[in-house]
C-alpha cells in the first residue's frame, strides 16, 4: 500500500497520474490512476490513521520521551491520503513539513482528506522529494522521517538509492529517526535494507515483520540507541495511552537488524 512520488530528473513534462478516491463503508480511499490504495482515511476519523502499515511508520515514538513530541518536527516524503501529515499535525501537535511531487494529490487530499491549510506548524511542499531533500533549510531538522514513495503501479520505492538514504540521514537531528514503507512487487527487501544499513550502519537500524498486505516498516536512527525492554514497554504504553497507537503490539514485531 504506496505512496506517490517520481525521481525524474529531466526537463520534459512528468506524466503524473490522474487521482481519484472510493467509499467502502466508513472508509475512504486514495488512487492514483490504477486500483492499488495509496492511501486511506476513517471518514468519522478524520485524523486517526487506518492502516496498520501507515500505524507503524509512528514507531519512531518509541524513541523519544512523549513531553518531547510537540516541540519536535516531523517530515513526510510522500503524501498519500495525508494519514501521518495530519496525525502529526494534529494529534502530536509537531511541526510538520510534506514534500509531494504531484499537485493533484495535495489538492485531493484538501478537497477529500480532510488535509488543513498550511499554518504555522504545517507546510506541504509540491516538489520532488530527491532534490528538495539536498536544500541546507532542511539538514539537521528533522525529528522523525517518514518515507513512503512509490509510484502508481506500486511495484517498487521510486527512491531507493544508498544515496538517497544518506541524505535522508542528513536530514535529521542527532535524535532523529527515519521510517521507510519498503513495498513492491519489483522491489527487494533485502537490497533495499542493504542500503539503509550503508548509510546508517547497521547499529541504527530496526524492522518490523511484514504485514499481511507485504508492508516491511524500518526504521532507523541518525545516532544509535538501545532502549532496553523496561523503557520500550513504557513508552507503549504511553503511546497507547496517548495517542491510541498500538504500540504495545509493536513490540512483538519490532527488533534490531544487528
């Protein structure tokens, strides 16, 4: 279950795919050109997060100390259906930056999502995410990462590069984490994890398991940590608590690579 995001690099027009949504029940849909789910909204929920997957690309909480999350900033590369944009947004009060390639999506998640305007603590960027990462105002900023660019055909991370994953180490600060949706019917796992390793050694990073749908969350740390169990189990429980994040569960499933 992807996002949407393009690593063109040439001047000739970016083909971008037409976005459209569905109903099914008490659930909306996001898609882009195609039937794959690019992402969803509970329409009584507006700003709680649906899927499990986009659930655990928040287990960078299980990082920080909860008092700490609001005076930290969060940035999305990919919008999707807005699912963490607005979590963050509103449930964490963090500011929060969204970078997005293509303006359909950002007004889709506006007229559809229940995306807000920009303020003082959200700004969505239409811009490709590979270059507009590489700008100094971003470097040293970011608190919590969240990659997830994929194009409509879903069948492999469009930005996937070792490269890439070091940039995205530059962008965070000391604490700074970042989490990856790895998903795709082209894509490896293993290759991409390699990477991400490459640029953050291997000490800093962490997986999930897969979920059902194929979704394999990692994430990992700017500077190496290992909370021991006692302090991981209270912050889920915190996380639960406070923001209704299954977090609890998480720790079953979510082990050091190394």
């Amino acid at each position: 279950m992807p996002r949407k995001e393009s690593a063109a690099r040439s001047a000739a027009p970016v083909q971008l795919p037409e976005v459209n949504f569905s109903d099914f029940g008490d659930i909306r849909y996001l898609h882009l050109g195609s039937p794959w789910v690019q992402g969803s909204m509970l329409m009584d929920k507006p700003f709680d997060i649906e899927l499990e997957y986009v659930q655990r690309m928040m287990v960078w909480l299980l990082f920080c100390e909860a008092s700490a999350v609001p005076a930290q900033h969060a940035m999305q590369l990919g919008l999707g259906a807005a699912a963490l944009t607005k979590f963050c947004h509103k449930k964490l009060k963090m500011k929060t930056t969204a970078v997005e390639l293509n303006p359909q999506v950002i007004s889709a998640c506006r007229l559809w999502f229940k995306l807000p305007k920009d303020d003082l603590r959200l700004k969505v960027i239409q811009a490709d995410a590979g270059q507009e990462i590489l700008k100094a105002s971003h470097q040293g900023t970011v608190d919590a990462l969240q990659v997830d660019l994929y194009d409509h055909e879903a069948a492999a991370p469009v930005l996937d590069s070792e490269d890439f994953y070091a940039h995205c180490r530059d962008l965070l600060t000391d604490q700074g984490v970042m989490t990856v949706n790895l998903f795709g019917r082209d894509s490896s796992y293993t290759k991409s994890l390699e990477k991400i390793t490459r640029a953050f050694g291997a000490e800093a990073v962490w997986a999930f398991k897969p979920t059902r749908e194929g979704n394999t969350i990692v994430a990992a740390q700017r500077e190496p940590s290992r909370p021991d169990r006692t302090e991981l189990v209270q912050r889920a429980d915190v996380i639960e608590s406070r923001w209704g994040l299954p977090a609890k569960k998480w720790l079953r499933l979510f082990k050091p690579v190394a």
